[in-house]
C-alpha cells in the first residue's frame, strides 16, 4: 500500500471517529433538573427569598412511609455519593470514597433531616473502569479546574424538607442547602425515600449546573464539557 494510500485512510478512520464520539449522549438531559434557588451568603441566615420553588413537574402521592421510631436519634449513613459528568465525547463516573452522613429522626417523616459531607480530595474517577488515564482525571478533578479540593476540602449537603410525592418514580421531593466550592445554594430535587422498621435509606439522581457553583472549566476547543452534572446519592442506615 502507498503512503498516500495508508494517510489517507488512517485520516479516514480519525475523521470516522471523532464524528462517532462526538454524537456521545448527554447523561443530565436523562435526570431530572434539581430547582436551584440563590446564593446563600451566611447559611445560618434564610429568608423567603432564598427558599427552593416548588418544582414545576407533576407529582404523585407517595404512599404514607411508617413514623421514625424515636425522633431525635441520629443514624449513621453508609452508601455512595457521586457523580457523572460528561462531555462532547463521552462521560465519566465519579465518587467519593471518604464522606460521612447521617439522618435525624424527627416526628415524623417530613420532620427528619438527611445530611452529608464528602472530602473533595477522596473524588474516584470511573471506579467500575478504571483506565491508564484515571489518576491523571482524579488530580484534575481536584485542582482549581474543578473542586479546589486544596481551597475547599469540604462539600456538603443539609436537608430543610422532605416531602411526600415526587417527579417519576420518586416517593418524595427533598430541600436543603447544597455546599460545593464554598458557593451555597438551596436545591430541591425528587428522591426515593424509606423507613422500614429499624431500617432507612433514600435514593435520588438529580441534574445540576456545575456552574452556579463557580465550577467553570470548559474543556478543550474540540472536546467542551457539559455544564450539566448528574448528582448520584444512595445511602442507607440502621437505627
């Protein structure tokens, strides 16, 4: 085969490629979109103005969850906290491998609060395929590009409200306050949550805009990341 030949059929199968990878699927178009409400400049301070919209979608009734048995308890949470970011040509999973969480009993279950803090540092890049490149995303994850995990080791989230019904399959609409790069916002998104006895858990994935938490990394010119992030959050506990 001439050279000319073999260059242009390796320009060929590049040309053929990036024109596949760039189609690749927009995972938060799938998720429903979290109602984001404005920034928060002291949290221990809330007015009417910053509380979450009710979300537009319809819900439905959840049926009634059994009361938490002795309000005031705290339950440890165990689980996983993550995300999936995506961009022109693909996406990528992500978690935190050190958070913790708890949930405190309240009256009922519309009176429990739910809350969590990761460490930006502990984020684990595509943990079900993991890659030469992995710990290479892993560090960039945490620089400035993104968390800022050296500026702002924490993120956190603290729930104001749980509400029977909820957008889809959804048993309920959960409230509170999102902490991410030291940007507070209050979001309101449909979760899945349960009380069975001793046992509790809630279940919820919700699309936000990294950037309304000053996330601003575009990417490269060929390859721009979505401003859309699917926020993925599964825990449990036994009181």
């Amino acid at each position: 085969m001439k050279a000319t030949q073999y260059n242009a059929l390796i320009i060929a199968a590049l040309a053929t490629t990036l024109a596949t990878s760039g189609c690749a699927e927009d995972p938060s178009k799938a998720a429903p979109q979290a109602t984001v409400g404005e920034v928060k400049a002291d949290e221990a301070k809330t007015s009417e103005g910053t509380k979450p919209q009710a979300a537009a979608a319809a819900t439905k009734p959840a049926a009634a969850a059994k009361a938490p048995a002795a309000s005031g308890k705290t339950v440890a949470l165990a689980g996983t906290i993550g995300f999936t970011g995506s961009k022109v040509t693909g996406s990528h999973d992500g978690v935190f491998k050190t958070w913790t969480g708890s949930l405190v009993m309240g009256n009922s279950l519309e009176t429990t609060s739910l809350s969590f803090s990761v460490d930006t540092a502990s984020v684990f890049s595509d943990p079900d395929n993991r890659s030469p490149w992995s710990e290479k995303l892993d560090g960039h994850l945490k620089s400035a590009d993104f968390f800022d995990a050296g500026t702002h080791p924490q993120a956190t989230f603290k729930s104001t409200a749980i509400k029977e019904g909820g957008e889809g399959a959804a048993t309920h609409t959960m409230s509170g306050d999102l902490t991410l790069r030291g940007v507070t916002r209050p979001v309101t998104f449909p979760a899945t949550v349960k009380i069975d006895g001793a046992s509790v858990s809630a279940t919820a994935e919700f699309t936000i805009q990294r950037t309304q938490w000053g996330v601003n990394y575009k990417g490269k010119a060929d390859d721009l990341i979505r401003d859309g992030v699917v926020m993925k959050i599964n825990v449990q506990g036994k009181s």
